[in-house]
C-alpha cells in the first residue's frame, strides 16, 4: 500500500489517503466514545480506570507516551460500556501510532495534549457529555494538524537519529 519514497530518508512517506482515511475514522469513534462514557454511569472502578490511564500517560517518558495515550484512548471507550467500540479504536490508534511514528516526537504537543486529556476526563466524570465530545474533537484536532503538516513536508529538517520515535 505504501508508494515507495521518492527521494530518500529514513521515513517512509505519509500517504495523504491513507492519513485522511484514519484521521476521519478516528473522528467519528472518538469524540462518539467520549460522550457516550459521559452519559454513562460510571462505577467507581471505571472512574478509577479513566483516572489512572489518564495519569499514566501524564507521568509517561517521551518513549512511553504513545502506548500509554493509545492506552488512556482505549480506556474512554471502555467504560463507554461498548467492547466493540473499544476494539475500533484500539485499532485506529495502531494505525495512528504507524503515521505518527514516520514523523518526529514533538515535546510541547505532548503538554498540550495532556491538557486536553484532563478536560475530556473532567467533561467524563461530571457527566457533561457535550464537553466531552467536543474536548475529543480538539484532541483529535492536533493529531490531524501535525500529519496535515508533515504531508506537506515529506523530508523534515530534523534529523531522524535525534528524534527517533520509540514505542
Ligand atoms: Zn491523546
């Protein structure tokens, strides 16, 4: 599926289908997983689930940080109380973490993007699902903005020995 790269490398090229293909999934699962978890009654081991992932991917390395997102991703849709959902979007965020892994780490997204986990998790447990779904939508915003960015720069500047983006 991936066209061989142009030029050279060490990242393969992004393919613009395929990124848009994950983005628009991803945006239809996620946000949708965030507000159904608001609507939910959440038993105090599932407030527990959510707050622990959330604070794992807070407290993780930049090596760590993507699983223990994919994880904190995978937990909304959990107490969400759909195991099907939760498969989907532990399977687009394989995906995601596949793109986002040709791209280099970035310090100041990971601040931000944990931010954003607290204010999906707040909007969650006071049960304002609105909030939530629209909290996951900016989340998901970042994501998009920064492949849409590297689309367009198929060779970044920084060099892939000082970034090397780790699972
Ligand atoms: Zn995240």
């Amino acid at each position: 599926m991936q066209p061989a790269p142009a030029g050279s490398g060490s990242y393969p090229e992004l393919d613009p289908a395929e990124v848009d293909d994950v983005l628009t999934f991803r945006g239809v699962l996620e946000p949708a997983a965030a507000s159904l978890a608001a609507r939910a009654t959440l038993s105090p081991a599932q407030r527990g689930h959510l707050l622990r992932t959330l604070a794992e991917v807070a407290s993780a390395p930049a090596n760590l940080y993507r699983p223990k997102d994919a994880r904190f991703h995978v937990a909304i849709a959990e107490v969400a109380g759909s195991p099907s959902l939760a498969l989907a979007v532990a399977d687009v965020r394989s995906k995601i973490n596949d793109l986002l892994d040709r791209i280099p780490l970035i310090q100041p997204n990971l601040e931000h993007s944990n931010r954003q986990h607290q204010e999906i998790v707040d909007a969650i447990l006071r049960g304002d699902d609105e909030a939530a779904f629209k909290a996951a939508q900016d989340h998901l915003q970042g994501t998009a903005s920064l492949l849409h960015g590297f689309l367009g720069h198929s060779q970044p500047e920084v060099s892939p020995q000082e970034t090397a983006p780790q699972r």
